[in-house]
C-alpha cells in the first residue's frame, strides 16, 4: 500500500497545477487528516502554478526499508524510508524549486468497514517543507 501511495502521489504532482485528489482516493480515506492535510498543501502549490519537471527523469522517488511497526485485526502503522528528488518550475516565472529530501514516514492504516486504506502520516520534515513554500 505505500508503494501504491507514493505511485499515486507521484503521478498527483505530475498533474500540478491541475489539483485532482481523486488519485490518491484508493488508497485514503476520504475523511482522514491526512487526506485533508495533502489537498490543502498541495492546494497552495497548484494556487502558485507549480510544475513537476519530469523531463530526462529530473523528478523521481524512491521507497525502501518498510517495516511493520504494529500489526493489529484493524490497525497497521507502517514505516518506510523514501527519498524524494523533486524539481518543481514555477508557471511564467520558470523559477525551480528543488526538494530533495530523505525521510522516515510513519503511515497508520486502518480498516474501516471491511476497507483497509490510509487513515494519517506522520512526515517528521513536513513542517519544513511547509515553511519553505510559505515563503514564495
């Protein structure tokens, strides 16, 4: 399921500035935080007409060492490290922004009416990431 998000995730930014969440509705509960979170983040970058530069695969991400943190009936929490190398233009301006960033994430899953999906994240470099865009 995280190889599946951080596909989903990948192919949401190369549709920036088009903001369309229903990518990642697979695999995220409609009503989650982390759903909520994601729309509105990505929301401001799709307002400051940003791009994903794909071209000679400039862009790309990679997942790694997943591991189980608890295993129950209707509960997951999974940790993953990924490696994102991002390269963002912005619309007429063609200023880049680059993200180039390793992380641990902490993914809770959950199963809700026989439906095992995302339920939140918890990205330790988010609040930094957040910050960096604030200020462009």
């Amino acid at each position: 399921m995280v190889y599946d998000y951080c596909a989903a995730a990948f192919e949401f930014y190369k549709l920036f500035p088009i903001h369309n969440t229903e990518l990642l509705k697979n695999l995220v509960f409609d009503d989650s935080p982390f759903l909520e979170r994601a729309s509105q983040f990505s929301k401001e970058l799709c307002d400051k007409d940003f791009h994903l530069v794909t071209k000679n695969n400039r862009s790309n991400y990679e997942v790694f060492d997943i591991h189980i943190v608890t295993d129950e009936p209707d509960k997951k929490i999974l940790e993953s490290q990924e490696f994102w190398n991002l390269l963002f233009k912005v619309g007429e301006t063609g200023e880049e922004h680059f993200v180039n960033q390793l992380s641990t994430q902490i993914y809770f899953i959950r199963k809700i009416n026989n439906t095992w999906k995302i339920w939140d994240n918890y990205n330790p470099d988010a609040g930094m990431l957040n910050r960096k865009i604030e200020t462009i």
